[in-house]
C-alpha cells in the first residue's frame, strides 16, 4: 500500500517567523516587522470575489473543487467574512509578518 505524499507547506506559512528561520536562517540574518492591513469590502460577496479570484491558494483551490464543495467552502468563507460586518461594510484587520534577510 502506497501513502500520499505530505501536503505542501501553506503559503501563509510564511507570516510564521520559526518557518521563515527554518528555510532562511542558514544564509541569512533574519529580522521580523508585523504589521496590520485593514481590508474593506462592502459585502461578504464581494470578499469571495475578491478572495477567489486574486488570492492564489483559495483561487487554486476553488478551481480544482466540484460544485458541492466550492458551495461549502464558499459558505465557509462567507461566514468568516460576516464576522466583520458593520454599518459601512466589512472592515477585516489582517495580520502580516515582513521577512528581512541580510546575507551571512
């Protein structure tokens, strides 16, 4: 019996200092500067949009899904989103993580 190979690391991965120290830190000098990134959409629909068409791993992802589990992962996503509504729309605060290197 054959077993599937270990999924691929997750890009958001990379907002992890100790992931970025094990892929980096034998060549570089590594500093760390997080930040927030304020998002606004005006619907939870607009998100998605967003979300399925200009971020890479959730547009490759619902590319490759069948209908029924797009519809799910969409509803997923949604009620993600419906957490930050307000009078003006969605306000979303995204953490970020800026890697610097500086060679050894």
């Amino acid at each position: 019996m054959t077993s599937s190979p270990p999924p691929a690391a997750s890009p958001l991965a990379w907002g992890e200092p100790d992931h970025a120290r094990w892929l980096l830190g034998a060549w570089f000098e590594l500093q760390f500067e997080p930040g927030i990134n304020d998002a606004y959409y005006e619907t939870a629909e607009d998100a998605w949009q967003h979300y399925s068409h200009g971020f890479g791993p959730i547009r490759s992802l619902a590319e490759r899904l069948p209908s029924d589990r797009l519809a799910a992962l969409k509803r997923d996503v949604d009620a993600y989103h419906a957490r930050y509504a307000s009078e003006a729309g969605l306000h979303i605060k995204r953490e970020y993580l800026v890697v610097i290197g500086r060679r050894r």
